[in-house]
C-alpha cells in the first residue's frame, strides 16, 4: 500500500526513468530503480580509483590511491621495467646479494658435480593386484601414503567387501515381505516428520529414509528386524549420521517400548 505520492525521477546508476514513492525518499528508500542498482551505486561511492596515464605507452588506467607510489604509474610489469630503464623511477634493494668470488666457484663446483643426480632417490613399489611396478618422486610422495596399488582401479577392486577397512558386515538385498507395509507405516506414525531434525517429508521433497534401530544384520532372518517399535522415520542425512556416526537422538515413545 502506498505511503504517499508517486514521483517520477531518473536512476542515479543507470539513468532509466522510474516511480518512487515521496515519503520514502525522505528516509533515503527508492533512491535507485532496482537492488542491483544500489548495489552499484554503493560500490562506486566506496571505490576511490582515479584515471592516470602510464607514463611509457600512455594508455589510461584505474589505480588506487594505495597503488601510487611515485609521481609515474604505470600499466604493466613490463612498462615498469621500462620505466626504470629509462630513468623514471629507481630500484632500491634493501638487502643486497653478498657473494665472494670464491663463494660463487664453489657454488658452481658443486653443481657441475650433481648434475644428472637425482636429489632423492625415486620410491618403487610392486601393484598388490596387477603386479605392475610403479615409480615416484619423493618430493610426491606424502607421508601417510601408502603405496600398495598403481592406480584408483586396481585399488578399489583390492579394497572391496570384507577387504576394505570400513567394512560393517553389508546388508541383505531383500528385508522381506513385511517390510514395505511397514516403512509406510512407521512414516505415517511419525506423521512425515524426521525423528531427528524434525524437517518434513513435503519440504525435502521425497519420501523420508525408515531406520532399523536394532539392525538387520543382528536378526538370523532379516524379516524378524521388521516390526513397528524397531522403526523410526529419518531425512537422509540423519539417517546418514545416526547410520554411520552414531549419533544419539530422542527415540519415538512407541519404540521405547
């Protein structure tokens, strides 16, 4: 609803004609056609560059008043350099090179001796699975790495199943036959809502995970893990951290029966 008149007036940033209301301009609203405007009308009021020229090809450039140390500016690297060439401004080192004659033939001495010799010898290892040897710098190679496999493939057929470290006994593919009917019903029990977090089925957007509190793989036969009380309705990530985490959260009163 409008708080007083209307008046028409041009856009400070990009001068496109617009309607503002009176009342909030006196406030300092409306000052701009959109956000995107006062966005770039604010930026160019903080931005404090000026126009210089660089003083070896002339081009015209934006600079800081922080960048601008000398009476020249320059455009590039390169212009720099020539700058100082030419005389425009000076190179001062506060910590000059100190290397004697002598310093210096024993340090090429010393090169000319290491030349072709690796500073490091490289580390070789055997693949676990394919058996082929496999060579690597040591300036590559991190400390906690372990070098078992020659590539990503090999290593992901080694460390399958019971081979992997993270290995928690699988899980069966089929839960049994009243397992379906179940799900649902523990969903509709807990009313769409993460037991967790509390977020709502209709917000994520899909059907919430159903967690097994005792787990499937602590039943001889998987169906037996199927019953209400061993139930609780998840988001996925949730599900997730309770899953594989740990975490502790309050359980449903009908499975603290």
């Amino acid at each position: 609803m409008s708080m007083g008149n209307k008046i028409e007036r041009k856009c400070p940033a990009c001068s496109k004609l617009y309607f503002a209301d009176e009342i909030r301009l006196k406030f300092g609203r409306e000052t701009t056609c959109s956000r995107e405007c006062s966005y770039k009308l604010r930026g160019s009021s903080l931005n404090k560059s000026k126009k210089y020229f660089c003083a070896v090809c002339g081009i015209s450039i934006l600079r800081p008043p922080s960048h601008v140390k000398s009476n020249f500016v320059f455009c590039s690297r390169k212009c720099h350099y020539e700058g100082r060439s030419l005389g425009f401004v000076k190179r001062i080192v506060k910590n000059p090179y100190s290397i004697t004659v002598d310093g210096r033939k024993a340090w090429k001495e010393s090169g000319e001796k290491r030349k072709g010799i690796p500073y490091k010898k490289p580390v070789k290892w055997t693949c676990e699975v394919c058996g082929k040897i496999r060579t690597i710098s040591r300036g590559n190679l991190a400390p906690s790495r372990k070098l078992r496999f020659c590539s990503s493939e090999c290593a992901n057929k080694a460390l399958t199943g019971e081979n992997n470290p993270a290995w928690r006994g699988g899980h069966p593919k089929y839960y049994g036959p009243d397992w379906r009917p179940l799900q649902r019903e523990a969903r509709k029990l807990d009313e769409h809502l993460c037991q967790r977090c509390g977020i709502s089925q209709k917000e994520i957007g899909k059907s919430l995970d159903v967690h097994h509190i005792k787990p499937v793989s602590s039943f001889e036969i998987s169906n037996d893990a199927n019953y209400i009380e061993n139930l609780v309705s998840l988001c996925h990530d949730c599900h997730m951290l309770v899953e594989w985490n740990g975490v502790d959260f309050e359980l449903p009163i009908r499975c603290k029966l």
